[in-house]
C-alpha cells in the first residue's frame, strides 16, 4: 500500500506541474505579444508601458508557465550555475535579418534561477 500511495502521489505531482493554470496577466495583449516575434512587425514596441507594468507577474513563473503566458523566446542565454535568461526584442532591429546578429533594440531580459523559475525581469537596450 504504502509504494501505491508513494507513486500516486508522484503521478498527481506530476500530473499538477504539468497542467498548470494559465498565468493571469490582466489586459495584456498577450496574442500581438506573441505574434510578434523578434519584435519585428512593431506590435510589441506599443506594449511596452503594459509589459513594465505586469513585470511583477512574471517573478516566481515556472519556466513552462512563462513561455505560456509569453510565447517563445526570441533568443536564449545559458548563464552560470545552469541559470538561463529569455531575451524578448521588443523593437524592430538588425535581429530581424538574423536573429544572432548584434542588435541595440530594446529587450526584456527573463532571467530564471537554477530550478527554472523567474527570479528577475530587466529591460534593456541589446543582449544583457
């Protein structure tokens, strides 16, 4: 009974990490934040005063989570200690020929922690 007991409650863990609930960002328009990857098309330079201000949001998001809520990152960094930070353009740039080429546009830097949770968020212009 007790490894029953041990590995359902392994499966319901797992089962409750995976299916977790959708982060509530207010009005964000989070579809235009999405759609605009590289921040080529324009649409998120016109959210940036909405981004700043859901900031606080984001920290503690799981690293699932924020990609949910955010979409895919336009560019990933891995950092010391196995941290990693999610680099969202947030205005038109050289980054839009290319992704890797050097770009001062303004970005939002996501920085998770070593157990892939938020632990910063900074806006800034280039790769931090």
């Amino acid at each position: 009974m007790y490894k029953l007991t041990g590995s359902l409650l392994i499966g319901i863990l797992f089962w409750g990490c995976s299916n977790s609930a959708p982060v509530d960002l207010g009005s964000f328009d989070v579809e235009g934040f999405r759609s605009d990857r590289g921040g080529c098309e324009n649409k998120r330079e016109a959210l940036q005063s909405d981004l700043k201000a859901i900031k606080d949001k984001l920290l503690g998001l799981s690293e699932n989570q924020t990609i949910k809520a955010l979409g895919r990152y336009d560019y990933q960094i891995l950092d010391r200690k196995n941290e990693k930070v999610f680099i969202y353009f947030l205005e038109k740039g050289p980054q839009c020929e290319h992704i890797q080429n050097p770009s001062s546009a303004l970005t939002m830097a996501v920085y998770l922690n070593s157990v892939s949770l938020v632990k910063e968020v900074t806006f800034q212009n280039g790769k931090p």
